[in-house]
DNA sequence: TTAGGTACTTTGTCTTGCAAGGTATTGAAA
DNA sequence: TTTCAATACCTTGCAAGACAAAGTACCTAA
C-alpha cells in the first residue's frame, strides 16, 4: 500500500534526481543497477523506467559518458563515467542546491 | 538570456513548490499574487500560470480553503487559507524534506 | 535446451510546469 | 463618459519527465 507520506517524497525526489546521478558518478564510476542500489540506500528510490532515459539524457548533454565492461555473470555491463562537462555542471548543482535549501529554510522560519 | 544556472535551478524547484504554498500559508494566510511575490523574495520564482493551477489542487485535495476579500484597489482578491489537513501534511512534507537533505549529504559525501 | 538471473531498452499514460492569451474589476485621466 | 492602466484570477495547449509494464538480450548451470 502506497501511503500519503510515499507521495510526497516521491513528489520531492523530482527535480533534484539529475543532482544525485551526478554525485554518485563523481565519486565513482557506476552502471545502472548499481546506482539503483546506491539511491536505495540513501532512500531515493527510482525505477529502472525513471533512471535509464535519465542517464541517456545526460549522456547526450555531454555529461557523461560510457563503456562497456563485461559482467562476472549475465550480459555485460555499461559504466557511465562523469565527464569534465558534467564535473562542471555538478559544481553549479551544488550551489543550486545549498540555494534551495535556504530558501526554504527562510520560507518555513 | 537564460543561463544554464537558471535551468538548473528551475529543474530542482520542481516537486518541492507544494511544500513552499504550504509553508507560507501555514505563517499567514495570503493571495495568489502576495505568494508570488514571496516566492520571488525567497529566489523561487514562479509563474502564474504555474502558481493557480497548483493552489486549485491543494484545494481540491482539502489541504487549502479560501474566502474573498474586497481590494483596497482592483478587483477583490480570493485569500487562501491553509486546513488541519493542510498542516498535518506540511509536518509530513517537513520530515520528507529533511531526509532529502540528508539524504543528498550523504549521496555528497 | 531450457530455466533463471542479470542488464539494458522501449512504450504508453499521467502529471505538471510554463508560455501565452483571456476575462473581470476598479479608479483615474482624457 | 469613455478609455486606459493596474490589479487579479483563470484557461488552453504544449512539452518534459516519472513510472508501470512489457520487451530484448546475454550468460551459466542443470
């Protein structure tokens, strides 16, 4: 059962789910089911119908790129890596970011 | 012009602009174009067109209720009020709000 | 050779942000 | 008294994107 609680995260995750591929790949290259483990734990729950056109966007904003690896079992796996463009984008992200959480905070005092 | 800082920023606001209505009705009770002008302090701008279809929709789900006021100029204004409703889901968008930051401090890290 | 696990992709639907245009009220200027 | 400007609310049409669900493909082991 979806609660109303559930809603509204899902509400807020929008929007900011570009920031969170970008910081993950930052720290580490990374394939698709492995940053869905990533978001997970962090409690950013996404769907594979969410992330994969996500990060095919990204990728044709020249902010990431990729390779082929081959998996230890199964079909072999594409890790994005960040991208000098992408590095760059991030750093205004994180500005963008600490921006919204003050106004927010001003809006809520 | 539009820089790609603005863009970014736009895309992260989304999904977090109900929480914001919420919060500044919850401090006093205010109409469509008082809380534009809030939002724009608070460097969240909105559009109107964004702005009424929104309110409509928080009234329609009982989180808001409004009443019409004459204007000391103009045409008379429609004050939105925000319900028990509305503030017991603002304490619920308070505790999703807060894990987003940790979460994405921790994503950061 | 088929079953199961892993991984990537696509399709269709629904929501929602926004530009642009529209309606209505009021008071002051021409 | 008509017109204009300011204020305020609302609607339409489009585009982006989140997601459920279904599809494709690869690999290994029984």
């Amino acid at each position: 059962m979806e609660t109303t609680s559930d809603n509204i995260r899902a509400q807020m995750r929008k929007g900011v789910l570009e920031y969170c591929i970008l910081s993950i790949l930052n720290k580490q290259e990374a394939y698709a089911s492995s940053i869905l483990e990533e978001l997970k734990k962090a409690n950013m729950i996404v769907v594979e119908g969410t992330l994969y056109p996500l990060l095919i966007r990204q990728k044709n904003q020249g902010l990431l790129s990729y390779r082929w690896e081959e998996s230890p079992q199964g079909p072999p796996r594409k890790y994005y890596v960040i991208t000098d463009k992408g590095r760059s984008q991030l750093g205004e992200m994180d500005s963008a970011w600490q921006e919204m959480v003050d106004s927010i905070e001003t809006l809520r005092k």
